[in-house]
C-alpha cells in the first residue's frame, strides 16, 4: 500500500483567524480513495520548513515560472557574504 499526499488545485495556503497557516492536501492510497486533508503550521513551524526547503532547492536554478521571492533572493553559498548585523 502507497501513500501520496499533493497539494489540492485551486485550495491555496491560507492563514486561519488564530493565525496559524494551513496547506490543503490530497492523500490517496494506491491511486485511489483520494481524501481532502490540511497541515495545520505556526508560524514558526512554517519558518522552518521555509528554511528547510530553501536550503534543499538552493543548488538548484529557479525555473522561469518560480516564485519572486526565490528568484530575488536565491544566492549560492560561494558568493553569499554577511557584512553586518543590523
């Protein structure tokens, strides 16, 4: 038995009113039986997998459909320099 779990078309990210954001996701079981679930996240977790997944996709070039906020910020870690704290 194989579990996939994707992102639901059309049901973006959503902040809740006790501001935590939530995922909507589509698990299915073999292919079939698809069910409608939600990764509720803190903030702070979601800062963490925000953190986690830019460190994973940081070798990687944005495609030309990518988000701004990866293609702005996306630095190697050969060029990237701290100069100061504010």
């Amino acid at each position: 038995m194989i579990w996939n779990a994707e992102r639901v078309p059309g049901r973006p990210l959503h902040r809740t009113d006790d501001d935590r954001l939530v995922l909507p996701l589509r698990l299915t079981r073999s292919g079939e039986h698809p069910a409608d679930a939600q990764l509720p996240l803190s903030l702070a977790e979601a800062e963490h997998l925000h953190a986690a997944l830019c460190r994973a996709l940081d070798t990687h070039p944005a495609p030309p459909s990518g988000p701004d906020c990866r293609r702005s910020v996306q630095t190697s870690p050969g060029t990237a320099r701290v100069v100061g704290w504010a």
